[in-house]
C-alpha cells in the first residue's frame, strides 16, 4: 500500500521516494493559515531537515483504499511541542494528491 511506501521514505529520510508518491498537482492545505502548498513549492533540502527534525511516534495507518489514506501519529516537533496528528491524504493516479492534517496539542 502507499501508506507502507510513505512511512518507509519518513523513517529513512529518503525525499526523493517520497516525492515520487505525489501526485504532479499534490497540494498540502494548512487549517492554521488556510494556505496552500503545493509539490513545486517543495524545497527538497527543506524538506528533508524537516524530516530529520520532526519525530513521528507510534506512526498507524487508521484505513487505506484506493482513494484515501487515514494515518495518526504523536509528533516531537523542534521547538518542543508534541501534538496528535491526523493526516488525510487523498489519491489520484493511485498517488498522494491533496493532504490536509489536524493536529492536538498534547501537554507534557
């Protein structure tokens, strides 16, 4: 499944696979700002600190189809925050086509 493929590219900090599972039009909505980001806004060296930065913990895929994906995860975020995060991922050409993510501060 692509969520097995995703997960495999966060955990290895490998960009250029997970950058392969988005679609051309992939769009990442921000709910804090309303922006949009899309795969062309993508800086990969960014992105990949990113990835180095931010710790998943405890990663589950909740349900995947054709369709969509449903993943949770707690999240360790540089500035010391962890939050619950809910990300729906929507498919197109059997690829990640829009994301969008809810997340719940958790206190420590």
């Amino acid at each position: 499944m692509l969520y097995d493929k995703l997960s495999t590219a966060w955990e290895n900090c490998d960009v250029e696979s997970e950058m392969a599972l988005y679609h051309s039009d992939y769009e990442f909505k921000f709910h804090s700002t309303g922006d949009v980001m899309r795969k062309s806004d993508i800086n990969l060296d960014t992105r990949l600190a990113f990835m180095k930065a931010v710790k998943q913990n405890n990663p589950r895929c909740i349900y995947e189809n054709d369709d969509i994906i449903v993943a949770h995860n707690i999240t360790d975020f540089p500035n010391g925050t962890t939050d619950a995060v809910m990300m729906v991922h929507l498919k197109k050409d059997g690829l990640i086509w829009r994301t969008e993510t809810g997340s719940t501060p958790i206190a420590k």
